[in-house]
C-alpha cells in the first residue's frame, strides 16, 4: 500500500540495468596505485541480522601506549556511479532507497547495492576510509581521509556482537571489547558538550512462511548499537570540519 501510495518505483528502466551488468567488480593494478591497501587490517561490518547490504566496517588497532587508529570504512560507491551517468540520474531521480517492513525499494541496481558495493565479508572492496589516531580518552591526535581497499574479515549483527560482549568470548572479543570501551567514552565526551540522544521505541515484524505478518516484537537497544553509531558520528563530524 505504500508502494502504490507513493508511486514508488519497484523497476530499474532496462538502460540502468544493462549499464550495472557492464560494471565489473575486478579491481586494477592502477587502481590500487591510487589507494591505500588495508586489506591485511582486521576489519569487520556490524549491521542488523536481515541486512543486505553492508556499507561500513570499521578497524581498531593499538598504536602506542593508549594511542590507537580507528578506521571506519564506507563503501566507494562514487568509483562505480559517475556524476550524471545513466545509473547517476535514476538514482537522483529516486532520492533514496526505501525500506518498508519486509522489503526495499533500492536507489542502486541489486548488482551495487547487495554485492558491488557492498562490503561483504572475505571479499576485496573500494572504499573511503577514515583513519583516527584517537587516545582511549576520546581525544583526536590526528586524521587521515583517503581512498582505500579493505577486506572485512567478518560479517556480525549486532546480537551477536553484544553476545561477546556480554560474554566475553568469541570471534575478535579482545578487539571488540576495546571498540565498546572507546564508543562509551565518545558517547560521554558528546553528551558533555551538549549533544542530544533522541532514543524512540521501534519496532519489527516476523512473517510466516508466505510474507503475512506473525508477530510484532520491540526492537531491543543494545550497547553493540553505540558502538558504531559513535564511530558514524565522529567520522561525520570529521568529515564535515573539511
């Protein structure tokens, strides 16, 4: 109802489709002349268990005493999507992708957005990356905002980082603990200079077997969820001092 309301486009025009299949996800020689190479950093995404697509992944590694790098990783989207390409304008012209309950209707081609341009685990992918020299007090060093290549190491949700959290063991548990520390000192350092948390009540639905809805359950706001959302925030603000 939704999607008929709104007139929302549940097709790619042929064009579109045909430009996505002549982009290839084989990355040049040349190419990696122009990119910092962090595939060797362990680096992993961290999104809800139904996502299909992953479009940042972050990376925290000890430098010196409490000095660490922090990365956070976007997908490059814009070495794939030219500026008023074919595929450039459909997206204008779609503004964003839509997510209902149970559906999307993407900006991007299926090809992009679940696979291209999506930072799935084990793979080689182009990104923009923003690396952090930051202290375990909060306190930014210094910066680094460049074109990069990484391959995520792993795929989480945010259930199962807050499982190891909780826990203390499992998949990167030494790294991810030490991410959860710095993300509570951001988010204590932002509250302090008078930023706002707007926390609302949401919720998802489970379906059965033919797509009808079987239950409503409140989505459940986990400490795994703090963590990337204050890296988001510093890297934004970063971005946007620029």
């Amino acid at each position: 109802s939704v999607i008929h309301l709104f007139n929302l486009p549940l097709e790619f025009p042929k064009q579109v489709l045909q430009e996505a299949e002549k982009i290839q996800d084989k990355i040049s020689e040349e190419e990696l002349k122009h990119r910092i190479d962090l595939r060797d950093e362990v680096c992993f995404t961290i999104d809800p268990e139904d996502a299909k697509d992953f479009d940042d992944a972050v990376s925290l590694k000890k430098i010196d005493g409490d000095l660490y790098e922090l990365g956070i990783h976007i997908a490059d989207v814009s070495h794939y999507v030219k500026s008023n390409s074919i595929i450039d304008t459909e997206a204008l012209n779609r503004g964003t992708s839509v997510y209902l309950a149970n559906e999307v209707v993407p900006m991007l081609p299926e090809k992009l957005s679940n696979n291209i341009c999506s930072l799935i685990a084990k793979k080689d992918r182009m990104t923009y990356s923003v690396m952090i020299q930051i202290t375990y007090k909060g306190e930014v060093k210094k910066y680094e905002i460049s074109k990069s290549i990484i391959n995520s190491n792993k795929r989480f949700s945010y259930e199962e980082v807050q499982q190891i959290l909780d826990k203390g063991k499992g998949d990167y548990h030494i790294v991810l603990k030490e991410m959860y520390a710095l993300s509570q000192v951001l988010n204590k350092n932002r509250i302090m200079k008078g930023s706002i948390d707007f926390e609302t009540s949401e919720v998802k639905f489970r379906y059965d077997q033919h797509g009808k809805p079987a239950d409503i359950v409140k989505k459940v706001r986990l400490g795994a969820h703090r963590l990337v959302e204050e890296f988001m925030l510093l890297a934004n603000r970063i971005v946007a001092e620029q």
